[in-house]
C-alpha cells in the first residue's frame, strides 16, 4: 500500500499521486514545539522582565520547557519513513530548506535552556551533592544520587553571595537570549508551512507569526494545568501528612499561591490570545478580500467542508469560550482549569486546520481529499500515524517532567534562588 | 578559579584545535560531482507533449511503470495522463483513474468515493486528454526544501532523488505543484520521473516517448538549435503548466487549454 492511501479518501478530481502525507504527527510537530516555546516565554517574563508575581511559577515553566524539549523532535522522528536516516539533517544541512536549520536552532535553544537551569539549579545541585561527599557510609541510591549531583555540579563548589548575584545575571542574559531563540524555533516552524508556495493554504508570510502567538498561548495555558495539577497534588500530600494544625494552615497558603499566580498567569494568557485571534483573523479576512485563484476551493473548505472543525472546535470551543471565561471577573481555580483546556484543544485544533485543512483540497483546485485518522492500530504504520502515536506523543513530557522535577525541584524555594 | 584572560586563551586554542581537523573536510556538492563525471552542459533535456495527438490510451503511463519499477498495482505513477470534458453549460469534468494506466475504458467520468458522472455525448463541448510528468523545473521547489539535499538538479536539468540518503520527510511531495512526486511503495523515498535517465543519457528516448503510438510525447534538448524539439517551441505557439509559482517548467505543451489543471 502507498503511504498516504490508507487514511486519505479522494473526492472529485485529485492528481493521482496525491494523498494526506503529512498526518497527525505533523499536527503534533508543531503543537509540542509551540508548548516548548511558549514555556520557555512564560519564564522569562520572570527573569528578563522582572515580574515578581510569576516567581514561582518561572522555574516550574523552564524545568517543564526543557521536559517538552526532549519529546518535540519526536513526532518527526515518527513521521519520517527513514526515521534512522533523520540524523542526515546533521551531517548534510541543505540550507535552502527551511527543515535543515532545525538541528542548529533546536540544538542552540536546548543549550541555552540548560545553561539556564544550571545556574537556576547551581545551588542545589551544590547543596545536595556536599553533605553526600561527606557522608562515609553511603547506600547504593546515595552513591548514584552522589553522581549524578557531582556531576551536575561541572566542579563548581563556589556557593558565595557573590557568585550567586552572577549566576542571576547569568540567567537573565540568557533568558533575554532564549526569548528571540524561543520565538525563532517556532517562527520558524510555521516558516516551514507558511513558505510553501504550492499550498494555497499554508502560504502566507503570517504563518510564522501566528504560530509564534498560539505557541506562547499553548505553553502558558499548558503550564497553568500542569502547575495546577501539581499544586492540588501537593494540597492532598501535605493534608494527609501534617498534623491538623499544621495542615490546614499550609494547604490554605498553597491555596493562595496558587490563585494568585493563575490569575496573573491568566492575564498573559489573554493578551497573547487576543494577539493571536486577531492574526488568524487578519489572515482569513485578507484572503476572502484578495480572493485569488485559490480562494474558491479555500472558501469551499473553510465555510463548507471544515466549519466544524474551524468556527465550532477552534474558535468557538477554542478561543472565544476560554476568552469569556478569562474575562469574567473573580477567577476561580475551577475555571481555570476548564479555560486551560480550552485554550490547549483550540489551538490543537488551530495545528489541525493548517495541516490537515492545508491538504483537504487538491493541487488542481478541483478536489478534496479527506483525511480519516487511523484509531485502532493493527501494525506500525497505523500506531505511528494514527491515534495512539499521537497520544503517546502527548503524554511523553509528563513522565520527563516528574523524573526531571527530582534533579531540578520546581517548587522547593530553598533550593535555588 | 580561571581568570577571564585564561579563558578567553583556552577557548582561542580549543577551537582553533577543532576548527583545523574539520577544515580537512570539504562539503561535497553533488551538482559538483556530477560536472566532474562528464561535461553535459550543453544538453539542457525538455519534453514536448502534443496534446492533439494524445487519445489517452495510457501506454506511457504503463510502460513507464514497467520501465522504472514503479509497482504495478500502487495507485501512484511517475507519469498520467488527465481527461478533460468540458459541457454546454460550461461545467468542467477532469479524472485520472489509476492514472490511466489502462486508458479510458469508460465514457463516465471518475468522481472519486465511487461515484461516477455520466455525460451524453451532445452535451459535450470539447473534450481531451493531458499527459503529465515531471516538469524538471528551471527552478525547482522539491530541490530548494530538500533538508538533507537527497534530491538535486543535475546540470542538464534533470531534477533526481538519491534513495540512499533521502530521509523520507515528505517535504519535496508538499513542495511541488504539480504532484508528481510521491513515496515509492518499496523503498519508502521521494521518488519522481526524472525522464528515464538512465536511457536519456545513454542516447535513447524516454520509456513513454518510445511507446507512445501517436508521437504525441517527444524529449529532445533545448541547446541544441537542430533539435526537432527545440525547432517546435521556438516556432510555434507553446505553453507551460502553472506559471504563476515560478517554477520555470520545461514540459512545454501543444494545445493547452485554461481548463487544464
């Protein structure tokens, strides 16, 4: 079997060789990196700007940031069909391609995100790993601990008041770095869609910057649940361990912190997402103005076959709901949580609608191709490319991220500055 | 601790110590390679394609198949040919079923999701066939977003994919146009008609342009002024599919019409 037939049907007339190539990991590409991207923004607001309210959840972005770092590359990874190939990319960069930058950007934003952590986590690392040097009898947990913080450290024992006012310089020279490098990542892949001239679709020198915005939407909305989740899971911890005193006193002040970072959390989250709406909307508007030779199949996609998909899922469902709920005074954590996931399926769906609505018409403006994904998987074609891939793909960071949050504590105040 | 001044020296030597190993390394540019093997410069390969002559019989669509190993029976080719009917009442019906492959066996017209359209012979107002190929692109997007450079442009301007090192993205297939390319059934790479190139290049003619029964495909090289080929474009009135991308193709056809997607 061709690869493409199994999840495309045609309709009317289609070039004989065309087929939905680019699948649902494709929509998963660019949907982890804008997480990644839009993460990594989040900190810096933190540590370049300097606002003091998102303290607390900057270091929880960044450890998260760096987690989803690891799983971006991994859809194409799965798309590829010569997925062992995919390190050609390194060795012979064809750079007219906007797919061969990707090693050095991907590679230049995870060593500045972490370096970062280094000195965010310099401390700590120093902190954990002394004690151990010390201790003569050490289990066989202790001696790996011991390794991984010694070698964490690069030989740096220097733990002054001095070298610590560096360190934060250090970071917030990198943070500063790490935005334009962030937005460059992402930029970039939506350059990659946007600079395709035989998509009627996807051409469009906006694409970049419409990708950039629902990516720092995505990041911020994804670190608002997981942050949530996390603070309610340390609510339930700290009720059943502390005495009831203790407990009622420290579970009503994680509450508080907790509020108060959403709804500062929340306030980014709308301004990017206004930013975005608008630019999407910019683009639709320019189109139907423009009304060049694609536009009557674009049209006859976006108004007919994909409305759902477009007005209910996206921007119903995906934007104007979670805007709404934003908007309302007297957040709650409740509907926080109900906005956050909003905003993450809209955008999703925004990813969807490029890259599946990009392929839902012909090359001859005369046909349709629908796309069918793959549920059940019976080999490896139809796991990768279908719904358990994808899936597996999303679940991926969360794993990443607790084993990552035990070398870097996202919460522990003490332990880094 | 180091100072400032040692660092700066350490780094100076730590790169200019890796930097002299890898400046033994020259990229090689496979356009480069090529030009080395055999002069071909003055052969720049166009193909003709008569549309007044082609009847859709679909012989070059399974020759070509047989010729380049094309599976049979997977539904993608390297060459097709498209029928175009175009009604009284001005409505356009194209198809290609299996990319006519076996011809045009029926009179209907293939809608796709098998539904079929027929249409009476007196409603028709013109109707024709198109054989399509790859256009070898003066200027070519599959070459241009090509990561890894698996698929290059030799200097007689055939456009080839090199299936050892092609990763399998996809992007080329995206980046074309025209929609000739696709992922070979076997090998899993880009994969296209590069004109028979192992046949061109020995002196002989494209599979399809060989079995073609009206001579309504020709191949012929537009450098050469004696050229029959080249003698046709440059007298007569010839056109080019999809201009408006800048692509530059070099498939040049008699008898286009505004219909021809």
């Amino acid at each position: 079997m061709v690869h493409g037939e199994l999840w495309t049907l045609k309709e009317l007339f289609v070039y004989p060789n065309e087929y939905i190539y680019w699948s649902v990991q494709i929509v998963m590409y660019p949907f982890m990196t804008g997480l990644v991207a839009g993460a990594f923004v989040l900190s810096s607001l933190y540590h370049v700007f300097g606002i003091k309210q998102l303290r607390e959840m900057a270091r929880f972005a960044l450890v998260f940031s760096f987690a989803l770092l690891f799983v971006a590359p991994m859809p194409i990874v799965l798309h590829l069909q010569h997925p062992f190939r995919g390190v050609n990319i390194f060795m012979t960069p064809h750079f007219t391609s906007a797919i061969a930058a990707f090693g050095i950007v991907f590679s230049a934003y995870g060593a500045i995100v972490a370096s970062e952590l280094w000195f965010l986590y310099r401390k700590h690392f120093v902190e954990v790993a002394l004690p151990l040097k010390e201790k003569q009898d050490k289990g066989l947990l202790e001696w790996l601990k011991f390794f991984v913080f010694c070698s964490l450290t690069l030989g740096v024992y220097d733990v002054s008041e001095e070298t610590l006012k560096r360190d934060e310089k250090a970071i917030r020279v990198l943070a500063a770095i790490g935005i334009p490098v962030a937005c460059f990542l992402h930029g970039y892949a939506g350059f990659i869609f946007g600079s395709v001239k035989a998509n009627a679709l996807w051409m469009t020198p906006l694409m970049p910057v419409i990708f950039i915005m629902s990516a720092i939407v995505s990041g911020i909305a994804l670190c608002m649940l997981t942050y949530i989740v996390t603070m309610e899971l340390r609510k339930w911890v700290s009720s059943r361990k502390k005495s009831p005193y203790r407990y009622s006193e420290s579970k009503q002040e994680l509450a508080g912190v907790e509020v108060n970072v959403i709804k500062i959390t929340a306030k980014y989250l709308l301004m990017f997402l206004v930013l975005a709406i608008t630019l999407e909307l910019l683009d639709l508007i320019f189109r139907g103005y423009t009304a060049v030779k694609s536009w009557d199949v674009i049209r006859s996609v976006i108004y007919g076959r994909d409305f759902t998909d477009i007005f209910i899922l996206q921007y119903a469902i995906g934007n104007l709901i979670p805007l709404v709920l934003f908007l309302l005074p007297g957040l709650t954590i409740r509907r926080a949580v109900l906005g956050v996931c909003f905003v993450l399926f809209g955008v999703f769906m925004m990813r969807w609608n490029v890259v599946i609505g990009g392929q839902a018409f012909s090359l001859t403006f005369a046909g349709y191709m629908h796309y069918h994904l793959p549920i059940v998987p019976y080999d490896w074609e139809t796991f990768k490319e279908g719904l358990a891939g994808a899936l597996s793909i999303a679940l991926m960071p969360f794993p990443l991220f607790w084993v990552m949050s035990k070398i870097f504590p996202v919460f522990d105040a003490k332990g880094s500055h | 601790m180091i100072n400032r001044r040692d660092f700066l020296k350490f780094t100076v030597k730590g790169i200019a110590g890796v930097a002299l190993p890898l400046a033994a390394f020259e990229i090689v540019n496979p356009r480069k390679l090529f030009a080395d093997k055999s002069d071909t410069s003055r052969v720049r390969y166009v193909f003709l394609i008569d549309t007044y002559k082609c009847v859709g019989c679909g012989m070059c669509v399974k020759a070509c198949k047989l010729e380049n190993e094309i599976p049979y029976d997977a539904n993608v080719t390297r060459t097709w040919v498209e029928r175009y009917v175009i009604t009284k009442d001005g409505k356009t019906f194209a198809d290609t079923p299996k990319g006519a492959r076996d011809g045009f066996t029926t009179s209907r017209i293939d809608l796709g999701m098998g539904k079929f359209q027929d249409i009476k012979n007196e409603d028709i107002d013109k109707a024709f066939f198109v054989p399509k190929l790859c256009n070898q692109c003066e200027n070519p997007p599959c070459v241009q977003v090509c990561p890894v450079g698996a698929t290059y442009q030799a200097p007689d301007g055939v456009v080839m994919v090199d299936r050892d090192w092609c990763i399998g993205c996809g992007y080329c297939i995206m980046g074309c146009p025209y929609g000739v390319r696709f992922f070979h059934p076997v090998y899993h790479t880009a994969e296209k008609c590069n004109f028979c190139y192992h046949r061109i290049t020995k002196g002989l003619k494209t599979a399809c342009v060989d079995v073609c029964p009206f001579g309504a495909r020709q191949i012929g090289n537009i450098k050469d002024p004696n050229d029959p080929v080249t003698k046709i474009i440059m007298t007569e009135r010839v056109g080019i599919l999809k201009e408006e991308y800048g692509t530059k193709p070099q498939a040049f056809y008699i008898g286009l019409d505004r219909e021809v997607k």
